[in-house]
C-alpha cells in the first residue's frame, strides 16, 4: 500500500497514482512473461517478426512514457525516431503478409481440364464469320442493294 499521507485531502490525486501504480504492476507481469518464456522459439517466422515487432514498439513505448514521467519532451528525444522506425517495419511486414496471402494461385488439375477441353474444341471446322461482314439471304439475288428487304423468289 502507498503512503499518501502528503496527499491525503486529494482523492483524485491518490485514485490516479494507485491507477498508475497498478498499471505498472500489470505491465511488469507482463513483460515479464513475454520475455521468459519459450513461446517465442515455438513461433514460425511470421510470428516472431510480429513478436520482435511489438516488443520493440512497447518497450519504446514504455521508456517515451518514462519520460513524460521525468518532465522531458519525448518528441524531442530519439524515442520518437524509433516508434517512426519501428511503425515502418510494423508497414513492411504487412505488406509482405498480404504478398503472400493475397496472391492469386493457379490449381493445375483446373488449368490443365481448361486446356485440353479447349484444344479439343479448336479441332473442330467451324464455320467462322466476322462480325463486320454482312451475310447476304440465301434467296437475295446478288445485283440488288442490301439496304432492300429480301423479296420471294417469283416461280
């Protein structure tokens, strides 16, 4: 328990020190955790990028709030530099997860039934005619204008 005996007419003073005093605990725990134990060589080499990642930001975290604590300007100090740094490679890791996640991939069982229905396909004649060409009626004769409609043949 905290002594407050200088600051016992300031409850709202007390409640946010105990708050950062237990905050502080939390943390410890936690770092303390993170950084004994052996999860870490069990983590593939994503994960431990990710790892090394939030380690670093939350340490750098840490030591930028140690320094609004002693009264100093972190954005003044190479803290800032680091977290920019470390947001960067946080950017760049990203970036390579959704190289490799999003990249389309070809199934070969799937192509390779699309290649052989289609080489099948063009070996057969096929009466081909372009779209740019007017197909003139069977019973039109050859001498009038295609403007005109086809007309029955007279017997």
């Amino acid at each position: 328990m905290m002594d407050f005996e200088d600051l016992k007419d300031d409850k709202e003073i007390q409640l946010k020190i105990t708050n950062l005093h237990n905050s502080v605990d939390n943390i410890e725990k936690i770092l303390d955790f993170a950084l004994n134990s052996d999860v870490y060589e069990k983590l593939n080499t994503e994960d431990k990028v990710n790892y090394n990642l939030f380690m670093g930001y939350t340490l750098n975290t840490l030591f930028w709030l140690y320094l609004r604590t002693k009264g100093v300007d972190p954005n003044k100090s190479e803290v800032k530099d680091q977290l920019n740094r470390i947001r960067q490679y946080m950017v760049k890791s990203k970036e390579a997860h959704d190289r490799n996640t999003i990249r389309p991939t070809i199934k070969q069982d799937v192509a390779r039934r699309f290649i052989k229905h289609g080489i099948q396909h063009s070996e057969k004649p096929e009466m081909q005619s372009s779209p740019n060409k007017r197909q003139k009626h069977p019973h039109a004769s050859s001498n009038k204008s295609t403007n005109e409609p086809p007309t029955k043949r007279k017997k």
